[in-house]
C-alpha cells in the first residue's frame, strides 16, 4: 500500500494525484495533528489506449428508408471522433459479400472515412461472422499492443435470425439500431439487454 503512495506536493500535485490514501497518510501524521504535508495519495490509474471496432451492416434491408446512408454517416462522424481523440480505430463491413475489413486497427484519422464512399448494400446479415471476426481483430491489438481499452459499435437493423455473442474483448458495447420504428423487430434492444450493451435507435418515425 505505501508503495502505491505518493506525497502530495501542494495544490497542483493534488491536482494531478488522485485520491487521498489514508492509510499511509495515517502513517506519516502519527501523533501529531493533521497537515497539509501529510497527505499522501494514490496515482491515478494509467490511461490505456482506445480502440474502437465499428461494425457496419450493409445488408440489402439496410437500403430502405436511407438506413444505409444514414449508418454510413455515423460512421464516418465516429471515425472523426476518434482521430479528434488520438484512439485507434477499425471498420468492418458486412452484408452480401461477406464480412471485409475496410480499416484495419490503427490510429484514426478524419479522412479515413473515405473508405465509406463506395460502400453499398445488398445480400444477406452474416453478423455472427462479423462479431467473429471482430473479437479476432481485437484479440491481434491486445497482444500486439498489450492494455487496450476495446469499444464495439454495432450499426445494424437487427435483421438477422442469428443468434449471436458479442465480442468477449470488448469492454463496452454500443448498439446503434436502424430497425424501422413503425414495425421494429426489437432484436436490437434484445441483444443489447443480454449483452450489458448501450442502445440508441437512430431513426424516429416523421
């Protein structure tokens, strides 16, 4: 525990150090009263590096009512999320052709969503794949680059009869559901629920 410790160095280190250890502060008061001088706190926990998978269906529902354009933007906006953020960032794409890797893991960048352009739609939902392959991508960055805090973003329509399993290495899950919200299937906030993962519906009835 006291090897965890850190003096506390005045109002910046305070600052920078993170909460207050009171056993070792404890320890160097002793008998006397309490000063500033005394404190002793814990280092704050290591910042590990992002990266983030996004998923996209390009599956032939995904080309009704926009959905595919719409998903493409979001895409694309968290794409320059994460370069605004120094993270990594990967992208798959999924739908009648199979599952493709359109980014590989690497440090985002604003233009890299110019891969988005050319994407269309069509064909069949093969999601388990996509989620397969995800965790396989994640697990290469893990022990090539050791700690990594692992996001999912699944965009999708929830069009599929697949039973599926998230990606075990990511930490947190985001779902983005483009079901049509006049007659939603609900599988998207179903899986949301069974796997802990976050849930936004990205289309509203007009």
């Amino acid at each position: 525990m006291d090897s965890l410790a850190t003096p506390a160095t005045g109002d910046a280190g305070a600052a920078e150090a993170g909460a207050i250890a009171w056993l070792p502060t404890l320890r160097a008061k002793g008998a006397q009263a309490l000063q500033h001088e005394h404190l002793r706190r814990l280092p704050l926990p290591a910042h590990h590096a992002r990266l983030h998978c996004i998923v996209l269906d390009t599956s032939g529902s995904m080309r009704a009512q926009g959905r595919l354009a719409l998903a493409k933007g979001h895409a694309a906006q968290l794409i320059a999320q994460a370069a605004q953020q120094g993270d990594d960032v990967a992208l798959l794409q999924l739908g009648g052709d199979g599952v493709q890797l359109l980014l590989a893991p690497g440090r985002a960048r604003a233009s890299g969503s110019w891969c988005l352009r050319a994407v269309g739609g069509g064909g069949g939902t093969p999601l388990a794949q996509a989620l397969a392959q995800a965790e396989q991508l994640l697990q290469r960055a893990l022990r090539r680059q050791g700690p990594l805090d692992c996001w999912l973003w699944l965009l999708t329509d929830g069009r599929t009869l697949e039973q599926l399993q998230p990606p075990p290495s990511a930490q947190h899950r985001v779902i983005l559901d483009f079901d049509d919200p006049r007659q939603p299937l609900g599988r998207c906030a179903a899986w949301a629920v069974h796997w802990g993962a976050s849930h936004y519906h990205a289309l509203s009835v007009p």
